[in-house]
C-alpha cells in the first residue's frame, strides 16, 4: 500500500523546458500513477490533472463515486527556525528572494518597476543566485536590465544567504513582488514565496494565476495585478507600499497550518486503503518502454550496412519509401 506526493509534474515539466527531465518525470510519475493507492497534490486544479492522469491510465474504471484517493495538501505556514515577522509600516524597499525561474515573469517585473522608479524613490534587494540544474536565463537577463538603466544604484544584488542574513535584510524591506507567464504550471502550481512573504509581515503585489494567490488576494493579504502590465505593476507596487499593513493573518495561517494541510493524509493513514488498479495498471510505463524499444531497433536499423548501402545508392532509397508508402 503506497502513498504517491504527485504534487504538478504536468506543471514541473512543462516549466523546466527541458526534455530529459520530462522524460525522467513520465517514467517516475507513470509507474506512480499506475501503482499507488493515494495522491497528494498542491492544489484543486492540480488535483483535476491528476484525476485526467488516473483516467487515462484507467484506474478509474473501478472506483466507486467518490472514493478517488486524490488528496489537496496545500503549502504550510511552516517554516522552521524562522520567526513570524510583524506586519510592515509605509516604505518604498522592494524584496526580491526565491528564483526568477521559468515561469516567473521577469521582464514585465523590470520594467515596472523602472516605472515605479521613475515616480517615487524605490528601493529593490534581490536575493538568491542560480539554482543548480535549473534554467537561469530570466535571472540573468533581469540583473543585466537592471544593471544597464540609469537607476541601477538603485539595485542590489546578494547571492544566497544563510537564513539569520536573510531574515535582517527581509526586516529593512517592505513589500515583494511575484509575477506568473502564461502556461500550466502557474495554473495547477502554487506560490510559497507569497505564504512566505505574509509570514514575514510583507506585503505583496502578484498575479493571480493561482489558487494561493487567488485565495491571499482574496483575503486582503496581496494586491493583484494583470498579467504582463509593467504600469498596472508600477501603480500598485507604489499603492501597496504607501498603503496599510497587511490585515490579520490569523485565517490564512489556520488555512495553512501544518495539523490542517496534512489531515488528508493523517485520515488516510489511520485507516489506509487499497485503490483498484486497472486490468493493465502499467500502460504508460509499458507505452514508453515500447517506444524506446522501438527507437532503438530504428537506430540499429539505419546503422546496417543494407540501409547504408541504400542510403549511399540514393535512387534504391527513394524506390523502396515509394513501395512502403
């Protein structure tokens, strides 16, 4: 009896870009799916992809309405070692942490907040260097922007800090930003950069292509703004940072308490249970074994000497394509 934290890996893959580790992914997460009795994901529209996923692998078949073993386990407010930060007064220091990754928006951010600059004295920290293994172009390609524009004084830039650093220079700043690009994984991910930044008495100007942001922007606890509009961006950076604290964050940190995020998984092991597997649980492993079974009896036969001698000859070639056809 297996426990599967599917999380997004539609959303993961399509975000690393690249095709190995969507590979790696479809060989780890298929035989998860064809197998496990019970899922976690981060969030309702991830659940709705896993519920897709279990459907084609044909593990629905036999499942009674509603005993789908697909759980939302949402991001916690728990962060060990860190403590809970009061809400900020006014200012104009913007911080920056977490990676400018694939689905962030980095271009859209500069240019807001240029715009921002140009209107009030606005302060930026960006915080964090390259994840290993991860594309890092926006991030680059964001300090090269910023280092290139007359407000670059205005920019600092710091690697990766122990967590004691971080803390006293997220203490000086007074709001963030995170922007989310067009594609799936802001749709079925999640966002705990922002749970992070409300712990930390922040407030936040985001997009809210996803449930958390949705559900904080909701609350009061972040100021939405539209996708890819740098001066929508620079208006309510300079709102939020003149504007209120944040309000109480006493539902957002019950909603995301750790007892509360993980009571699915508490019920489910208290008294666990099989999920039927399909009469073929094992198709999309055997789909992609069968696939590289065929790739590599096509590359054995382009490299025999027939199909070479044929190759070389070019008129025998293109007579037996036309008999094939």
């Amino acid at each position: 009896m297996a426990w599967a934290d599917d999380g997004a890996p539609p959303a993961s893959t399509q975000a690393a870009r690249i095709e190995a580790v969507a590979a790696d992914a479809a060989a780890v997460f298929g035989a998860a799916i064809a197998r496990a009795d019970a899922f976690t994901t981060i969030s309702e529209p991830s659940r709705f992809t896993l519920l897709g996923q279990l459907g084609l692998a044909g593990r629905l078949v036999r499942v009674q309405p509603g005993g789908e073993a697909a759980f939302i386990v949402p991001n916690a407010w728990h962060f060990p070692g860190v403590p809970e930060a009061e809400a900020r007064g006014p200012g104009l220091r913007v911080a920056l942490f977490g990676s400018l990754n694939t689905w962030f928006d980095e271009d859209t951010l500069l240019a807001g907040l240029l715009r921002a600059m140009e209107r009030a004295p606005l302060e930026v920290v960006c915080i964090g260097g390259a994840v290993p293994g991860h594309h890092m172009a926006g991030r680059a390609r964001f300090e090269a922007g910023a280092r290139a524009s007359r407000h670059a004084p205005r920019f600092r830039f710091l690697p990766r800090l122990p967590i004691d650093e971080l803390l006293a220079e997220l203490r000086t700043c007074h709001l963030t930003a995170c922007l989310d690009r067009p594609g799936v994984e802001p749709e079925t991910g999640s966002r705990t950069r922002l749970l992070f930044a409300a712990h930390q008495g922040l407030r936040a100007v985001a997009t809210t292509t996803c449930e958390m942001s949705r559900e904080m922007a909701a609350g009061g606890w972040l100021r939405a703004v539209p996708a890819r509009d740098p001066d929508a961006l620079a208006v309510a950076l300079l709102d939020a940072a003149q504007g209120p604290p944040l309000p109480d964050r006493a539902p957002l940190r019950a909603r995301h308490a750790l007892t509360a995020t993980v009571a699915p998984l508490a019920v489910w092991t208290a008294a666990p249970r099989y999920m039927p597997r399909a009469p073929r649980a094992d198709t999309h492993v055997e789909a992609l074994r069968a696939r590289d079974a065929a790739l590599a009896e096509l590359a054995a036969l382009r490299a025999s000497p027939t199909f070479r001698a044929l190759d070389a000859a070019g008129r025998p070639l293109r007579a037996l394509r036309r008999r094939r056809r």
